[in-house]
C-alpha cells in the first residue's frame, strides 16, 4: 500500500534523499542550494553562483560520510595518521570530489537537464594555491589514497591567504602575480573558530619549582597570537571513509585596541592584528632578507603548536591519559618544515604537562616519523641559533638537551670519532651557529625514509650516512606515488573509459596493478587504434587552449615533447634548449630528413629569488620567439611555453604528452611524481637514472623507456676527479656551436651579454653536467625520432607504459607506510543501510 503524500510524508521523503545520490535528489539539492545560499534562481545565475552551488551539492554529500568517519573513529579510538605538511597542492576539488562520489555521469545529466555545461562549471573552480610543487602534490595525494585505502588520517598544515604566485610571461620573462585564491571564498572549508590555540614569539624564559619540588622551566612569550582551524574533508575512491585536513589561519589574540584609537593611534589599534595574520598571509615568504628567514620560521612553528596543541585536545578528549599518546597518534613530518613539532611536543609535555625527560622523550620519539625529500645540501634547512633564540628561546633550550643526550650516545658507540660527532651534531658550528633540522628530525623520529630506491639509498650511503651507521632499522624507502583518480579518470576520462572498456571493469581505479590487464591486448588493432584516437583528442585539446593562452599554434600531428616541472638547474631545462637549438640549425642546414615534427613544450615556474632558474625561462621563451617565427622551420618545430604551470593545467598537459622528458642529473632527484603522470597518461620516457625513472624502467620494461646519460655513480666519479665542462665545449664542434648562437644574440634582438650568466656558467662550472650528458642526449634523441616514425610501436610502446605503471599509485604508497612504518590497519566505514 503506498503512503500518502501528505506534508509530513513528504518532509520524510526529502529528508531521506537530501544527500542522495540519484539525479533527482542532486538536482533538488543543487536548486536549493543555488537558492537558499547563493540567493539566486537559474535565470540570474552567474557561471560562480553555479560553481558554488554544485560545490555545496557535493559537499553535503561528504559532509555525511565525515561525520561517520569521526563517529567511528572516535568511539573506536582509532590509531591515526597525522601528515605534517607545510604545503597541500590540492587542485580543484569540484571534479575529483564528483569522481570520488561516482556521481559524474548523474551531475553531468542533471546539468544537461538544467541546460547547463558541468564542464564550464568545474572550469569556473579557483585553484588552492597551498604547495610550490612535487612536496604539496604529494601531500594532496597521500590525503586522497589515505582516505581511499580507509587509514584514518588528520592533515595539518596553513591556509595561506596568498598562495604560490600565478606566474605570467611578460616579454618572456617570469612575472609574478599575487594568487589570491580566496578572494571569492571557499565552499569547500569549514571555519571551526572555537578550535583555537595560542601561539608564542619571543620574551624569555625563567626557572622555578613545581608542587612536587622538580626544578622546571617556563616560557613567558613576548608576543602571543591565535591560530584557528579550517577544515575541509577528503573523501577516498569507491569508500565512505573520508578524513580531515585542518588548516591554520593566524590571528591576533585581540583584533582591536580600543585604547590605542581613542588616544589617536589608529594604527596602533590594528597592530596585533596585522602583525598576527601575517604569519599564515603567504605560502613561501622570499627569505633572501632576514625578515623573509625570520617570517618562514614563525610559520613553521605557527602551524607545528597548532597541531600538536590540537592532537594532545583530541587525545585527551578520546583516549585520556597522554602516556598513550604514541599509540593513539603517528605524526609524519613531510620533508624538514615540520620538524620543529619534536621541540614543541617535548615543550608541551615537560612544560604543559608536567612530565618528566625521559617519559617526554620516550612518547615524541615514538611518535614521529620523517621523509626526506632531497640530497641537495642548499635544500637542508638550517636556522640561525641567533633567530631560534630570539623566537624561540625555550625551544632552543631542549634542543641543547636533546643534542646533549645524543651526542653523548654518539661518543660511547664511536669512541673517539670527534669529527663524527661535529657532522652529527644538531647545531653545526662556525662562523654563524645554526640548528640543523633534517638532523634533528632523523634525531627525533622512529622512522626516516627516502621517497624511491636510489634516493634512499643514496640518504643512507651520503646525506644521513653517520645516523644509517648508527641506528640503521630506522631508515626505509617508500617510493612515492600519485593518485590515478585525478590523474587518469579526471585529467583524461577519455583514456579511462577506454581502459575501462578493454578491461571490462572499473576496478583498476582503486587497484591500479589491475592495469596489467591491457597487455593481453596490446596489440589487437582496434585498441592501438582507440588509443592513438584519444591521445589526438587530448593533443588538439592542449593545442586549443595553448593557442588561446600563449597565441602558440601546435599541430597535434606533431610529436608533443614536454618537460613541466619546477625549474632548476639539476632538472636541466637547458639541456633540452640546446636540443632545441640543435634542431633549429639542422633544418635551416637542410639537414631535417632524420627528424620528425616536434612541439616543444615547457611548464614551471622559478623561485622569485632564483635568477638562473628564471634567466632559463626567458631564453625558453626568447628561443621560441624567433624559432615560431621563421618560415623556413614552419611545419618542422614550435617552441611553447605554458604559463602558470600548476594541478589544473597539469591536467591538461598529461594527456596530450608524447615525450616525457625526465632528464635531470642523475643522483640529484629524489623521487619525482611527474614521471608517473605522465607515464600513467601513455607518454614514453625519455630519461636518466636518476630519482623514481630507475624504478619507472624497470616496471615498463628498458625497451619502452629512453635511457640516457651517467649514472649517479659515474657522475659523482667524475666529479670527484675533476670535471672540465670547457674540454666538452671545445671538443664539440655541435655543442659548441649551439651555445655561441645563443651567445651571438640571435635570440635577443642582438645583445650577446643577456645569456652570458647562463652559458658561462655552463662553460665554465656546469654545477649539474648538462655538457656531459649533451652528446648522449642528442643520440637518444635520435632514437625517439626514428621510433616515433613507426607508428604501431610506439603506440604499443605507450600502451605497455599505462599497462605498467600500477605500482606508482599513491594508494601502494600508503599501503607501504601504513604496513611498515606506521603500523596501522584500515578502519573500514560501513555504508548506510539501503
């Protein structure tokens, strides 16, 4: 017998499909939401209102499965994964969250039944500007597989204001321009102001004695601001389990002094205020000034007391007693920026909680665990103990205890080793003391792992070599991963639907090792067919939008060689230019009939303060000016450059690339994560052995990989014997050639001194062995034209490398921690009933 539809039957029915997943409840809820919080109806609506709105839609939907999530995982006490970040490159979240919801088919036909684009809607999402590159894009994924492999997690971080610059070209130079991502608000975080912690700068500290007589110490702070929590879920793939990202905001502990303006002092008024908030206003202060060093510090401890004072409130508000602390709670410092949580933890308990040394120690050391992310020695974060002591004075007080008790330790097990104990030691010594932190953080945690086999082993065989000798069960490898979710289904739907179809199932989206399936198919006709069909629409996609973003017109026909990644030198950008330049003489030479037609595309963007990084940048684009323009190479080589390389346009890039160009000194990379998107995405690799390329060669199999270029072994070899770059350049008649075109002012209207910071430098230094590698580069390129040319193998090629690629999902990374270092189960969420 069916109910009758009376007022209270139908308050019931909308209840119950309010966080539905039909296309009738999403298309109700998404004209509520259009309606009742935007305050618009559909004929008015602005593409933002429309964003907005289907991000509340989505939102709900999470929201329900957060909130089970933190039922079950405070009721159970649930160990837990704390991520220590201090960037988070999220991406847009509208279409990863839709994915993730298995929502996209039934949002996209509402959207058609409301004579929308969802498309143009997602597209209308800003982009959360919290990380500077592969750090935050991995913290971002790790959140995501965290979440999908049902590990339950709490993200820590800052929610800068200002994010990473958006970087535009202005006459080929990089020009940098505030991100202000927040300016139209975020549907997607919610503001918890009653989760506040205080947060201390400077003054001193004092000793007395407590009730029971211990001699103990307190700091009285200068300065004091509060640090608030926002949070946002991250939900997981094919799961209810979603888990937290809290972020940060910095603010004066009194907004307003009413004294100072009534006595005039109007800014006097606002000066806390000020002085608070801009702790948490920008993602990366240029530290070239002492002020820019001293702001990046006071962000680090801002983010790393919020989040212990926060993991401490929750422990005692679930577990208890915080003897248990380390059972309850596993922090992971990403890489040195978090790594003061070691002090503040010990602080908060000796000094907040009354414990004793070795009972403090004891807890902290059982709780913390840290990856390395570099074997650069300018990228080893130290700080003057000057600074320490002026910010931060009692901290700077157990780290002279710590280092006390530990060199100490050091002593007995290697008798008499005092220039041991020199490299050890937590403060390096000379003429500016300064604190070591990635020493203090492999002294601080019970785990230390590098982010792919040569990298780790490189950390133990180098960089942590004394500590490896040491206490060598502390040190592991997790090589990294990204999640297939926004990298594969969201960035090229169309490669997965394929992949799906040739499948017969879904279920490689969550196992990605299931991707094997393809190679029974390999080489059947009607699939290398599909496949060169969706890397084409995927190439006039990137073509389109480069073409309207840069005025750049690629041929899609073209082989799309790419390189996008943060610049530096050791990524050696300039290696390819000089490929570039290398072509561009052979076919004015009249000596094209080896090559193939190539689009040679950049994205990345310099560190303000990096003046190589970013001369590379305008001798990209300045070679690209004259090459795009000459009509004697038209049809044969274009030269693009992506401007504002970050998640959203990199979802555009991984489709559309052929070449992924991986080519970086080997044994100076530590992992890398674009290697994987783009290899997961059907690009071959062209590539030294270095960072996560050895274990990407060997997974896909040395014949579909571009191998080139010294080992980390034979580069270090050369460099300890003495490397001449100026015997390379003299004895190369084509290498020689290509940098005096660049020094003849072809590229720069005629002014020869403009590249001349660069070329000498390469001439002369060549810190990173680009002129070493050039000749076996250029052959290998070779190699890439003449496969290129055959048209069925290298799409049987590029199939074998998505086939191939299942192990560098961030879900087996995870799975890899959670086994190994953290010790941790999944805690499944059970789905609603019905």
């Amino acid at each position: 017998m069916s109910t009758p539809n009376t007022p209270e039957s139908l308050d019931s029915e909308r209840e119950r499909t309010r966080t539905g997943m039909s296309k009738a409840a999403l298309k109700q809820d998404f004209l509520d939401n259009l309606f009742y919080i935007q305050g618009r109806f559909l004929e008015v609506a602005t593409p933002h209102d429309l964003y907005m709105a289907a991000a509340f839609t989505t939102r709900d939907r999470l929201l329900e499965r957060w909130v089970k999530s933190a039922q079950l995982f405070k009721s159970s006490h649930a160990r837990t994964v704390c991520y220590l970040s201090a960037e988070y490159l999220l991406g847009p979240h509208l279409a990863s969250n839709l994915v993730n919801l298995g929502i996209t088919e039934n949002a996209r036909e509402v959207s058609e039944e409301l004579k929308l684009d969802l498309d143009s809607i997602i597209e209308e999402e800003e982009e959360p500007g919290l990380g500077n590159g592969g750090l935050g894009r991995l913290a971002a994924c790790f959140m995501e597989s965290l979440s999908t492999c049902e590990v339950p997690a709490i993200g820590y971080g800052i929610r800068y204001e200002f994010g990473i610059f958006d970087q535009a070209i202005e006459d080929g130079w990089q020009v940098e321009k505030t991100d202000n991502w927040l300016r139209n608000g975020n549907p997607w975080e919610i503001p918890r102001p009653k989760i506040c912690f205080p947060v201390g700068y400077g003054g001193h500290t004092e000793s007395y004695r407590d009730e029971r007589g211990q001699m103990r110490q307190r700091w009285q702070p200068e300065l004091e601001i509060n640090g608030v929590a926002y949070d946002t879920p991250i939900l997981g793939y094919g799961t209810e389990n979603v888990n937290l990202l809290r972020l940060w905001k910095a603010e004066a502990s009194e907004s307003f002094d009413f004294q100072a303006f009534n006595t005039g002092d109007y800014y006097g008024a606002v000066y806390a205020k000020i002085e608070a908030e801009t702790i948490s206003k920008v993602l990366y202060p240029n530290d070239e000034p002492e002020i820019g060093k001293e702001l990046r510090l006071k962000q680090q401890y801002f983010f790393v007391s919020c989040s212990m004072q926060d993991m401490i409130r929750l422990h005692q508000n679930t577990v208890g007693p915080l003897e248990s602390f380390a059972d309850k709670f596993v922090a992971q410092l990403n890489d040195t920026h978090p790594a003061l949580a070691v002090v503040e933890l010990m602080r908060l308990l000796l000094d907040a909680h009354g414990m004793s040394w070795d009972q403090a120690w004891g807890i902290t050391h059982r709780t913390f665990c840290y990856t390395n992310h570099t074997l650069l020695p300018e990228a080893l974060e130290t700080w003057s103990v000057n600074l320490f002591e002026r910010l931060l004075p009692r901290h700077l007080e157990i780290i002279y205890e710590i280092n006390r008790r530990f060199l100490d330790e050091v002593r007995v097990h290697f008798l008499g080793d005092e220039a041991r104990i020199w490299r050890m030691s937590l403060i390096a010594e000379g003429d500016e003391r300064r604190v070591r932190m990635a020493n203090l953080a492999v002294v601080g945690s019970q785990a230390v792992n590098g982010v792919a086999e040569l990298h780790s082993k490189l950390v133990k065989a180098t960089l942590f070599k004394d500590f490896a000798e040491l206490w060598p069960g502390r040190f592991h490898n997790v090589t990294n991963g990204v999640t297939p979710r926004r990298f594969m289904v969201v960035a090229n739907p169309r490669l997965a639907q394929l992949i799906t179809k040739t499948c017969g199932h879904e279920d490689w989206i969550r196992d990605l090792e299931r991707l094997r399936e393809l190679e029974a198919h390999v080489d059947e006709a009607g699939l290398q067919e599909q496949w060169l069909t969706v890397k084409r629409a995927a190439k006039q996609d990137l073509a389109a939008w480069m073409k309207q973003a840069t005025g750049v017109q690629l041929d899609p026909e073209s082989l799309f060689d790419v390189q996008a990644k943060r610049f530096h030198e050791y990524k050696r950008q300039h290696l390819k230019v000089l490929h570039i330049i290398r072509c561009y003489q052979r076919i004015k030479q009249g000596l094209s009939q080896d090559l193939v037609p190539r689009a040679f595309i950049f994205g990345g963007k310099a560190a303000p303060g990096y003046f190589m990084a970013k001369l590379m940048i305008k001798l990209i684009n300045a070679v690209g000016a004259v090459i795009n323009n000459d009509p004697h190479v038209n049809g044969w080589i274009r030269v693009a450059f992506m401007p504002d390389f970050n998640v959203k346009n990199g979802q555009r890039l991984y489709p559309a690339a052929d070449l992924s160009e991986q080519i970086s000194l080997a044994g100076k990379e530590a992992s890398g994560t674009g290697n994987m998107k783009f290899s997961m995405n059907g690009a071959l690799t062209i590539g030294t052995l270095d960072g996560a390329n050895v274990e990407i060669r060997e997974a896909v199999g040395e014949d579909n990989f571009f191998l080139f270029g010294m080992t980390a072994e034979e580069a270090l070899q050369r460099q300890m014997t003495g490397y001449r770059p100026w015997e390379h350049y003299q004895s190369d008649a084509k290498l020689k050639s290509d940098i005096d075109l660049i020094n003849s002012g072809l590229f720069s209207h005629g002014d020869t001194q403009i590249f001349r910071p660069l070329t000498d430098n390469l001439v002369n230094h060549d810190p990173f062995m680009v002129l070493a590698d050039y000749r076996a580069y250029l052959d290998c390129q070779k190699t890439v034209s003449e496969t290129y040319k055959d048209t069925q193998r290298w799409t049987r090629m590029s199939i074998l490398n998505v086939a191939r690629i299942g192990h560098f999902s961030s879900d087996r990374a995870i799975r890899d921690y959670a086994e190994h270092i953290w010790k941790i189960t999944p805690k499944p969420i059970e789905p609603a009933a019905g």
